[in-house]
C-alpha cells in the first residue's frame, strides 16, 4: 500500500485510536482493567505509535504544493518544538481534573494549578503548536491536511472538553477553576519543577535526532 491510500488509512487508524478509547464506556473498562495511570500510559503511547505511522505516510504521498516552501517557515517548527515539549511534560507531570494528562501523583490544588494556570489543555495546546508550525513548514496538501486537521482538533478539543467538564462537575468546576484558564499568557503558578524543564529537554534533543532517520527530513532551519 503505498501513495495516497497509506495515507488514509493512516489517517482513518488514528482517528478511530483516538475516538474509540474515549468513549465513556470503553475509557471505564479500560481505566478499570489497566488503572488511572496506565490507562493514561497505554492511549499515550499508542497514539504516539500512530501519529508516527501517520506523520511518515503524509511523506510519502503524493506532493501538490499548497503552502510555497519558503525558507523562512522552515524556523517555525525549530523555535515552536521546545515549547511543545515543555508544555507537553509540563502537562503529563501534573493531576489534570480538566484535561488530558493527569500523571502526577501530587491532587490538585485549586490555589496552585501550576501549568494549568496557563492553560487547561497544556498537551492539546502543544498539538495545536506542533501542527500549526509544521503545517508552516511542510505546505504540500497531505501535510495541509494532516497538520490542519491535528490544529482544528486541540482548538474545537479545548471547547468541547471545557464545556464537558463543566457539565459534569457542576459547581466544583466554578471552584477548581477559578485560577485556570483556558490558554492565557499567565505565568505557571507555581513554575513546573526543574526534572520538567530537563526531561523536556531531552525530549526535544531526542526528537530532534529522530526527525532525519525517521521522517527522513531533517529538521534544521
């Protein structure tokens, strides 16, 4: 399979990987058979599996330019990735009431949200930057797709999650919310501990040296 069915099939995998396991009764299940944290561990990682999957078939299909290859949109995924990755550590590290993530094993306090004074949805925020950078720097029409189809979902995501969340935690959410925002220009309060900043580090590092063996495009400007 190759061309432009790879890619949709890619694309249908990675869609279902991600509206299947959320449903409410099969997230139950899964959360009761595999635990909060490994529930978390297993979806994380399968998307991660799939989002590869899908990232190296955009690749290859077929090239309609869409967006010019200017030289200067090639700097936006280099200066947007270390944020990415912080946001993203920064977000797994903490309990999350609101959002996905949610690996900390520290409760939530309202009066110290950390990160999620920042915003809610840290990891659907590092999506949305990931895909907005790379949709700059990679302007053929698998990659407008798949780039701008990963950007619509954080932002309609954030929306539809707030609204959800509200819903169900009723007038808890006024209270547990109160110093949170939904993406703001607020510092962290506190600041994310120095193994985030670190471990987001190597993470950009790491990513950073795959790009060219994996995606088979290096990612320096």
């Amino acid at each position: 399979m190759t061309g432009w069915a790879f890619f949709l099939a890619a694309l249908i995998t990675f869609l279902l990987s991600h509206a299947i396991p959320v449903r409410p009764g099969v997230r139950g299940r899964l959360i009761t058979a595999l635990g909060r944290k490994g529930y978390f561990a297993a979806y994380s990682a399968l998307s991660l599996l799939v989002l590869a999957w899908l990232i190296v078939a955009a690749a290859r299909a077929p090239y309609v330019e869409v967006i010019p290859p200017l030289g200067v949109f090639r700097w936006a995924p280099f200066l947007a990735m270390p944020v990415v990755c912080w946001l993203a550590v920064a977000g797994l590290s903490i309990q999350n009431p609101f959002s996905f993530g949610g690996m900390g094993n520290r409760a939530f306090d309202p009066e110290n949200p950390g990160i999620l004074r920042t915003t809610r949805h840290p990891i659907l925020v590092a999506l949305m930057l990931w895909a907005g950078a790379h949709l700059l720097a990679n302007g053929s029409l698998s990659h407008v797709i798949l780039f701008g189809l990963f950007f619509g979902f954080a932002l309609v995501g954030m929306a539809l999650i707030d609204r959800r969340k509200q819903r169900e935690m009723g007038a808890e959410w006024t209270r547990l919310s109160r110093n949170t925002a939904r993406v703001s220009l607020h510092a962290p309060q506190p600041w994310p501990r120095l193994w985030v900043w670190l471990v987001a580090l190597v993470f950009f590092v790491v990513l950073f040296h795959l790009h060219a063996p994996v995606i088979g495009l290096s990612p320096a400007p």
